[in-house]
C-alpha cells in the first residue's frame, strides 16, 4: 500500500503526510474497543485495494471544508469517548458549523461507537428524533421535499438545454433534416413557429 502512495504524493509529501496522519492517528487504541467493532475493522482493511488507498488520501490532502454547505437543520455530532483528540477536536468545529446541532458523546466507545457501545448509540439517536417536535418534523421533511424538487427541476432544466443546443448545433450544420423536427421537438420539448424557422 506504501508504494503508490509514495508513486502519487512523492517522497517528501508522503512524509509529511505521515506524520500528519501519526499526530491525529497514532495511538490506535481509540479505533476498536470491542471484539466486534475489531474485527469489522480488521475485515473492513482486509477488503481495501492499493488503489483505493491512494483514492482515500488524494481526497484526503484535497479536503477543503470552507464551501461545504450548511444547512440549518437539527443536526446530531456522535463521538465515542475514547476517540482520538483530533477527530473530537473536528467536534467543536462541526458544532460552531451548523448552529442547529447538538453533540453527544457515546461512553466506553472508540471511532466506532455504533459497534463498541451499540445500545448507548441506538439511544441517543432515538433521543435525538424524539426531541424533534412533530411541528420540526414535518417542516423538516417539507424542506427535503422542496430541495429534492427543486434538484430535480435544475437537472431537468440542464437536460433539456443540453438536448436543444444538440438539436439546435445539428439543425444549423444540417445535420438534422427538416423531416426530423418533430424528432427533434420529442426529444427538447415543444418548438414555437420560431423554432421550426430557424
């Protein structure tokens, strides 16, 4: 796994990327904290490829969070107990992030806590929707709807203006015929008088 890491960043980066990973990693004892979540990860690194690797720490060195977007939705921040101080440090972060969050620490669990100490997990999480008001739920779930919609409209906007400037670039280099405008108006939707004139 060293060796396409080394072939991508270069020798001096990997360096310091390893190091990197040392002060927020090094003391493994916070990955697993019981024979359960071990062994998940023992098997979960067994099926990790050389090239998946190298795919996991480009996006990693990349990782830029300042245009990530924020919603201000109810949000829940899990961390075991025993995780390492960097990703409990990323904890406070998130919390000053989204405005709307509440933080939770999972007792007796590592990075893992959904498999170290599943019970106290479930529970916070059914604390977490519960403490949602029937009132928060459903505008919650209004507001999804609306953003899937509105995704939806955006890409069907993009379809649609990609397929007309197809139709109209093949139409102007006469690469449609004449014949195939009701093909055509399938495909971009309804033409005008103008369209069929152009």
């Amino acid at each position: 796994l060293v060796t396409p890491i080394i072939n991508v960043l270069g020798v001096p980066e990997f360096r310091r990327f390893t190091h990197f990973i040392d002060q927020c990693f090094g003391d493994t004892s916070w990955v697993a904290q019981t024979e359960r979540s071990m062994t998940f990860s023992k098997e979960a690194l067994d099926m990790v490829q050389a090239r998946e690797v190298v795919k996991i720490v480009t996006a990693v060195r990349k990782f830029n969070s300042t245009p990530l977007y924020r919603p201000n939705i109810p949000t829940l921040i899990v961390n075991g107990e025993q995780d390492s101080l960097f990703i409990l440090r990323q904890a406070t972060i998130l919390q000053a992030v989204y405005p709307n969050s509440c933080y939770r620490v999972v007792p007796r669990a590592g990075h893992l806590s959904n498999l170290d100490n599943p019970e106290v997990f479930n529970s916070l999480m059914e604390e977490f929707l519960e403490e949602l008001s029937g009132t928060e739920r459903k505008d919650l779930a209004v507001r999804n709807w609306l953003v899937s919609v509105v995704a939806q409209g955006r890409q069907m906007i993009r379809q649609w203006a990609s397929g007309r400037a197809t139709a109209d670039r093949q139409y102007s280099i006469g690469t449609l015929p004449k014949t195939r405008l009701e093909d055509a108006a399938a495909i971009v939707g309804p033409m005008t008088a103008e369209d069929a004139e152009r």
